[in-house]
C-alpha cells in the first residue's frame, strides 16, 4: 500500500485538491469522499503511465 500527502481546500459547493508529489494536476469533486475517490485515480493515472512525461516535483 502506497501513502502519499494531498492538499485540499472547499471553495464554495466543490472540494478542490492536489497531491503534493505533483502540484501541477489538480481534480475535483462535490464531496471530500469523492475529492479522495479523484486524487487516488489521478494518482494511479500519473504513477502507471497513463499520462506521459509526467514527473513528481522533489
């Protein structure tokens, strides 16, 4: 099982979020749950290759 850190915050009606090992791809979701469902797609996304060229912020 892999841990990685996020930022989030709520701006009006929608949660917004990033993971902090790439600040550069943010997602969304109208409830903190999906916020959480969104960052751990994006990173099974930006970690299994899914997006090319990608490479975590040291």
């Amino acid at each position: 099982m892999t841990t990685t850190r996020y930022v989030y915050w709520q701006d009006g009606e929608m949660w917004l979020g990033y993971l902090e090992d790439f600040p550069d791809y943010m997602t969304q979701g109208e409830t903190l749950e999906e916020l959480q469902e969104n960052l751990m797609d994006l990173y099974s996304d930006l970690t299994g290759g899914a997006i090319p060229g990608v490479r975590p912020h040291p």
